[in-house]
C-alpha cells in the first residue's frame, strides 16, 4: 500500500463509496489526510457526476424527505411502504452532495448525509414572515454556495436575500415584481428557476431564473403549447423539474406526468415535448430522515433508497454522492488566513 504512487492510489479510490471511503480514513495517518484533501474530494466528485450519468440502471439520482405514514402531510407520494414528503417546506436544495434543510421556520441548515456533517447558517435579517420560495446552489466561479430566499413584499413583489457560505453573510439581491407560484428553485446549468405570474398583467406566467454567478435574475417564456395545454387550470398545477440533465416543465396532477417539456437549448429558450407518452426508465430516490436537530444526531440521515418510474420524482433535486463538506469553505478561509501570518 505504502508503495502506490498518489495517481495509483486516486484512481482506486475515487471509485469507491462514500461509507467506504470514510473507513479507509483509519487505514492510516496519510490515507486520511489524502482522502480529506480538496485534490481528492473534487476528483471523486467529478468521477460520481460521470458514472451517475452513465449509469444504465438509473436516469436519475434524487433525494427527498422521509416521514412516518402517520404523520401523512400534503403531497406526499408512496412507493411501496415508504412515504415521502412532496410539499417542498423542509427541503430547500441539493448541490454536490450537499443537502440544504429548514428543519423549523426560517432557520436553515446545511447537511451532508453521508458524512452527517452539518452547519448551521444564521438567521436572515427579514420581517417576522415565512420565506414563499428557496433555492440552493453552487458557483463555479466564485467556488461558494448560495442559499437564496424569497419573502413576500406586497402582492406582486417578492423580496430576495443570499446567503454565502464562503463569507458568510446574508445581503439582499434585488426585488422581482411577481408572486411566485412554485417554492423550491430548480438547479439547472448554474441558475435557479421558479414558475411565477404577476396578477396585475395580462402575460402568461413566466420562469423567473437566478444566475448564481452573476446574481442576476432573468425571464424565461414557458412553452405556447403548455400554456394552452394547461389553461383553465389552477396555476399550482404547473411545476418545474430536471429530467435528461435539462429544465422541464408538467403537471404534477398526474403521477407519472404524461406530457413534458424540456429546454435542450438555453441560449435560444427552445422547449421540446419529450414525449407523451411515458418512457421506461427508474430513478434512484434517497429518503432522508427529517430531524430538528442534525448537528446533535449520530445516526444515518439516509436510509433507505427507492426506485421508481423516471416521471414520478421530476421535481425532486438531484443528488450525487460525494464528500464535500459544508465546512470546506470555513477550513479554506482558515488555512489562507494562517498561511497570510
């Protein structure tokens, strides 16, 4: 072992799981200190991405929050025995491998449930409101994760305030004159996207899009066809998801949603029907357990993972396993700051 040279001993451990991974940390003092090195981590981050989408058995890896049949709550959907929490309240966002949590209103956590790493982010500075839509994401540039939270201000005006984890503040991004009818942001190409309408115009219902890299939010158009394949209908039926890598948009009314667009080109806004009728495929669904405190719990937050039709868990995040830490970016400051003196 002690013979393998650094490349050797990356490709072979790259390859393994996380929960391996993390006990071949008690191999020895330079395995630990390698499998905990950036290096490392962003090499079997990437190789996860690559062998999750080249994954034959799987179309997607989601995660979703878990809860007791007893305590069945709105929009939830059953596999089995198992129920799983669609009402979008507790899970805010996936990136990475990590996991971003409102266990209780307006307080936030970041997780990983592999490595059952958690931090806690301070409270927003807002008025004593709820927020009505999240997202949570990771710029490339910047090499930081954003948190974003929407709060209401007025009828067709939602107020928006980020969340670094890197400097470690919250600041407010702007304001966008519509009310916003889905929750949670949808992660796709670096941006986040929410359906929204403004009540005061005549337009269609429009994709408000946040670029996490440029803190700019944007305009997308929804399909015609959707718009008239959907009038008539309450608004909450149109949601936003992934599927094949690229944002689409169905009606969750119905389970699996039959008829789906998605945008295969950013640049122009084009949107395609995938297709009517659904196609066979199954994805991989991690259930996470919902705690109120993740930082004092010892036990694993995933347990139990579930396949089911690729259609069906659209709108959940989409998860990769990996070992970065929601404190990466706090040890990253520490080590520049001790190297400066």
């Amino acid at each position: 072992m002690e013979n393998l040279c650094t490349g050797t001993l990356e490709e072979i451990l790259k390859r393994l799981e996380v929960r391996d991974l993390i006990r071949c940390k008690s191999v020895c003092k330079s395995w630990l200190s390698f499998i905990s090195s950036s290096v490392f981590i962003k090499s079997h981050l990437k190789y996860s991405y690559h062998n999750d989408r080249n994954n034959v058995d799987i179309a997607h890896r989601r995660i979703a929050i878990s809860i007791h049949p007893d305590y069945l709550m709105y929009r939830c959907y059953k596999i089995g025995e198992q129920f799983f929490n669609f009402n979008e309240r507790y899970l805010l966002g996936s990136c990475n491998g990590l996991i971003c949590i409102s266990p209780r209103c307006n307080e936030v956590v970041v997780i990983n449930p592999l490595t059952r790493e958690a931090r806690n982010v301070p409270n927003p500075q807002i008025p004593e409101t709820e927020f009505v839509c999240w997202g949570f994401g990771y710029d490339s540039i910047k090499d930081d994760y954003k948190i974003v939270l929407g709060f209401r201000k007025g009828e067709n005006c939602t107020c928006f305030q980020m969340f670094s984890l890197r400097s470690k503040v919250w600041k407010v991004i702007g304001e966008v004159n519509h009310a916003f009818i889905s929750t949670a942001g949808i992660l796709c190409k670096g941006m986040l996207h929410w359906v929204a309408y403004n009540s005061l115009s005549k337009q269609k219902d429009v994709i408000i899009s946040f670029h996490l890299m440029d803190e700019e939010f944007s305009k997308i158009r929804q399909p015609d066809d959707a718009y008239q394949f959907y009038f008539g209908r309450l608004r909450t039926s149109i949601c936003l998801g992934i599927i094949e890598d690229c944002l689409c948009m169905f009606d969750p009314s119905f389970l699996p949603p039959c008829k789906v667009w998605a945008m295969k080109d950013f640049k122009k806004q084009s949107w395609e029907v995938v297709g009517d009728v659904c196609e066979n495929g199954h994805d991989a669904v991690h259930g996470i357990r919902l705690l109120t405190n993740y930082t004092q719990y010892e036990g694993p937050l995933i347990y139990e993972t579930l396949y089911c039709h690729s259609r069906a868990f659209l709108w959940g995040p989409l998860y990769v396993e990996s070992l970065v830490s929601p404190h990466s970016l706090e040890t990253e400051e520490e080590e520049s700051s001790n190297e400066e003196s």
